[in-house]
C-alpha cells in the first residue's frame, strides 16, 4: 500500500511506547513531573496506573457532576473556577479554559490523583492562582495522598510548591521538601 511506501521511503519503525518512569516514585505530596513537549510526562502518568479522564455528564450543570454540592464547591475553588454563574451551566458551555479547571475538579472529585496538561490552556496569571489554589487545597487534606501533576510550564513551580520535581529533560528527581523545612511552606 502506500502507506507502507511512505513508511519505507521515511524510514518509519511501527511506533512503540517508551518506558518512562520516575524512579522511586514518591508516594505522598504533590509530585510535578516538568519538561518539554515529547519528553514522557503522559507516559509517566499513564505508567503510574491511574491516568484516567473524570466522567463528566455534558448536559448537567457544572455544580451538579459532584459528588454533592460542598464538594464542588470545594473542589471548583480549590481548581480555580471562581466563576460562580458558571456553575450553574451546562459542562459543555465552559470555555477551554473554565472546562480545563472543571475538569481537574471533577478529577479530584472521582479520586484521580493525575492531572495531565496542567495550565496549558490557561493565560499565566490564572495558571499562578490555579497552583496557588491547588497547593492551599493538598496542604488543607487531612489525609494526606499523593498527586501527580504533569506540565510543560516551568513557572508554576514557585507557584505550585510541589514536594517533588521530576524533570524529564534532566530525568532527574528533586526532593523538595526539605526545602519547605528550611523556611519555605508550613508542613
């Protein structure tokens, strides 16, 4: 076929998944997994067994995917959809944006303990108060877990304070908690 002429003439193997992972994967604190685009964050995420996408039912508001109304009210703030009338929509009415930070809530809600993507759709100034948010919302759980958080977005680290940063650029891990012992974040 010729397909397989262009895959001959390009030289182009059958696409096989790299094995990536982060080495010694904490298991409690936030956990940002940074680096370019291409370099494995999804494939960390789907590595770690719980990459999945929240069910979300379209045609119902916002508010009412929830498990029950406080904690999506919870669970929206603490993602950063401060647009109250929003929530009283349809999901499929939400911007990009509004629907990128619904569904991190709704991830949230579902115990998803990944989040792929985060920030991408967002301007910059929103990213920092979704981190900020984000980390205020870890730090208030009175069982503390784990969360996976995967972004091509360097800057919300400040923003963010995550525990640990694994950069797969570098494929290295930084432990960052003693940091917040030495002065930074309250434990």
């Amino acid at each position: 076929s010729y397909l397989e002429e262009i895959k001959k003439k390009y030289d182009i193997k059958d696409y096989q998944e790299p094995a990536v992972a982060i080495p010694d994967s904490p298991t409690e604190g936030i956990v940002l997994i940074v680096g370019t685009s291409g370099s494995g964050k999804s494939t960390i995420l789907r590595g770690l067994g719980a990459f999945r996408t929240p069910t979300v039912d379209p045609d119902v508001t916002v508010i009412e995917n929830f498990s029950s109304p406080e904690r999506g009210e919870a669970l929206l703030l603490a993602s950063g959809l401060r647009t109250i009338p929003a929530w009283f929509r349809p999901a499929r009415t939400l911007s990009n944006g509004e629907y990128h930070r619904f569904e991190m809530a709704r991830s949230l809600d579902q115990g998803i303990e990944t989040i792929d993507e985060f920030t991408s759709v967002v301007d910059r100034d929103t990213a920092e108060s979704l981190a900020y948010s984000m980390r205020r919302y870890f730090d208030s759980q009175t069982a503390q877990s784990v969360l996976y958080i995967a972004s091509c977005h360097r800057d919300i680290i400040e923003w963010l304070d995550p525990d640990y940063v694994y950069d797969t650029d570098l494929c290295a891990l930084e432990n960052r908690r003693s940091l917040h012992r030495l002065g930074g974040r309250p434990e």
